[in-house]
C-alpha cells in the first residue's frame, strides 16, 4: 500500500480540529445531480444491507433510470439562493461554532463534511491537516446512534485514514439523545412555537425510519428515540395523549419502524383530532425529508382526512441555542486534550531546528 504524504510543517503548531458531518444533499436540484447523490447514498452496504449483485440490479435498472426525476420538483421546491438547506445551514453552524470557540480564544480549527455529496469527508480531513490539526474530534450531527448514519460515518473516516502515514489521535460523538441541553433547547423551541401559534391537541414527534430488521439486529436507534420522544414529553410537562411518537420517510416493501408518521396523521384526524403541531427531534438540520415530506405531504395527509390546523417546528439549525448545545458537547469530548503553549512551541522549535542542522 502506498500511503499519502499530508502537508504538515514540524515547526507548526499543532491544534485540535472539530470535523462536522451530516448526511448530503446533490449539488444541485437537477436530475443528474440527484442521480449522483442517490447512487452514492444507496451503494452504501450500511444503508442498504441487500446482497450487492442483487442490489446493483435494483438500483440500476429500477431505481436511478426513474427515482431521480421524481424527485426533481421536490428538491427545486425547497432549494434556496444559497443551494441546499441542509449543506448551507450546517456551513453556518460551522461558522458560529468557529466564532463561539474564538471569543474563548481556544486554538480549535473546523471543517465541514457530507457523508454522501459535498464537501466530502476526504477534503474535509485533509483540509484539518492541513492546520495541523493532530487531534480531530469526528461529529457526526445526528442525535440517536444508528449503523446507517453515525457508523457510516465512522467507516468513511477511518476508510480514509487508513491511506494516511500519520494517523492522528481521534475521538467520535457516538450519540447526544439524551443530552440535557439538547433536550432543553427542543423543548424551548416548542414552548416558542406555543406561544406564537397556540398549542395543539397533539404533539407528534417524528424520527428517520428505518427497517425494522434494523432494530432485529441490534441497532439502538428505535430504542434512542423512543428515549428523547420521553424526555422531551416530560421536559414539556405533557401526558400520554397529548404526545405520540412516529416514524417516517419509508422506502421499498419491507416493514420499517412503526408506527408510521403518513398513517398516523391519518388516524388521528379520522378520530377527531383537529389540531396537530409535528417536530422532528432527529434532525439537526431542516432537509427535504422534513421541508418537503414533513411540512407539505404530510400535512395534505391530515387535512384531507379531516384535519384542520397542522403546524410543522422547525429544526434547531443554525440557532443560538443549537450552536450552544453543540458547543457544549464538543468542550465535554475533548476534555483532556491540550495543545502547546506559545513557551512550548518556542522551545520546541529551537530543538527541532538544531536536530535538522544535525540531520543534513
């Protein structure tokens, strides 16, 4: 194996790097792009656990040649001045996270990285080492744990560094779905939402499904968000009745994660619920899955059954109360790790100088 020569300076001084990553988007709402962005999204053996030669049929001769342009208007419905939601609220999230450990004077560089799409992990890390960072945290923004996001994440970073010559010290947020601040500013974005639009009969919370094959095999995803479906319910003071958990954004034949958020809007209207406010815990940025399935399908979903009033919550995003909390959880995991002092680097330059003159 040949490995790569990163860019680095043995007289710079070294620094903790922060990589943040979240899922992707395509680069554009074109079919084309779509197509990238699904071909790399669904050929990954963590999201899709189908035999690949089978699989590979599927996806490219029932899946691409037609999902794509479907998708088209959908994503055209929700894209921005700026491009993608999801890529251009988490750009700024770096930015007031790289502003918030400035004011703290702290020697912390950041980049931002895509699963899937733009900026890819590989830039991303290079771009770290490229400040010498010697110790990254890995951040992947997803609140509950599961083996298609979080450890996606983790196989794409270490698939990279396995090319490097020095690896440098790693640590990786696991998972935050229990995190009191991350409980709190949830429920602080529901009680603004309560005090400018009312409160509904009913608080539906819904997460990302899964297959529940998934949960079979031990992942704890359904088992996390059932947990800040509680705390979040409590930390809002609300009794059963008036929360409901539910999962959404389901794809192909098998079962997924019950019960699902389309059928359950459903229901409920049919039942005689006329009023329903819907947040979705699991995403830490707003994205077509929350946009566009969330805030439009869905609510066509509960209307036509019935329904009168259907509010959607918008994500944390880019709020101050957000970056705090993703402040918050960075301070805890790198706890411990130091870099030098301005005295440190002095000296160690001057020792590094004299054993190069001695080297040549």
């Amino acid at each position: 194996m040949k490995f790569h020569a990163e860019q680095f300076e043995h007289k710079q001084a070294e620094k903790i790097g922060v990589l943040l990553v979240n899922l992707g988007s395509p680069d554009k709402p074109d079919a084309p792009s779509i197509r990238r962005f699904l071909r790399e999204f669904l050929s990954d053996h963590r999201v899709i656990e189908i035999p690949k030669p089978i699989w590979q049929i599927i996806l490219n001769f029932f899946i691409l040649p037609f999902r794509p342009r479907k998708l088209v208007p959908l994503y055209q419905a929700i894209w921005t001045d700026t491009g993608s939601p999801l890529v251009a609220i988490a750009q700024k999230q770096k930015q007031q996270l790289e502003a918030c450990f400035k004011k703290d004077n702290s020697d912390i560089c950041f980049a931002l990285a895509m699963r899937y799409g733009k900026p890819d992990i590989k830039s991303a890390l290079k771009q770290l080492t490229r400040q010498n960072a010697r110790k990254i945290l890995v951040f992947p923004t997803y609140a509950q744990y599961s083996g298609t996001t979080t450890a996606s994440i983790f196989d794409a970073v270490t698939k990279e560094l396995q090319q490097w010559r020095w690896v440098p010290e790693l640590r990786f947020i696991n998972q935050y779905h229990d995190n009191e601040a991350y409980i709190q500013a949830l429920a602080d974005s529901v009680k603004e939402h309560w005090q400018n639009r009312g409160q509904a009969e009913k608080l539906l919370m819904s997460f990302h499904g899964l297959p529940k094959f998934c949960l079979d095999k031990g992942d704890p995803y359904f088992c996390q968000c059932h947990k800040t479906a509680r705390l979040l319910a409590e930390k809002l003071g609300l009794n059963d009745q008036q929360w409901q958990i539910t999962f959404q954004s389901r794809f192909g034949k098998a079962e997924w994660l019950k019960p699902y958020t389309s059928a359950s809007l459903e229901q409920l209207a049919q039942q005689g619920t006329l009023s329903v406010d819907v947040i979705c815990p699991g995403f830490a940025i707003d994205c077509l899955e929350t946009l566009e399935e969330i805030a439009v399908e869905n609510r066509d979903v509960f209307i036509n059954a019935g329904g009168k009033e259907y509010h959607y919550i918008p994500a944390l995003n880019d709020s101050e109360a957000h970056i705090n909390v993703l402040a918050s959880l960075i301070k805890q995991h790198i706890q411990g790790w130091e870099v030098e002092t301005d005295q440190e680097r002095l000296e160690q330059r001057k020792r590094l100088k004299k054993a190069l003159s001695v080297q040549r």
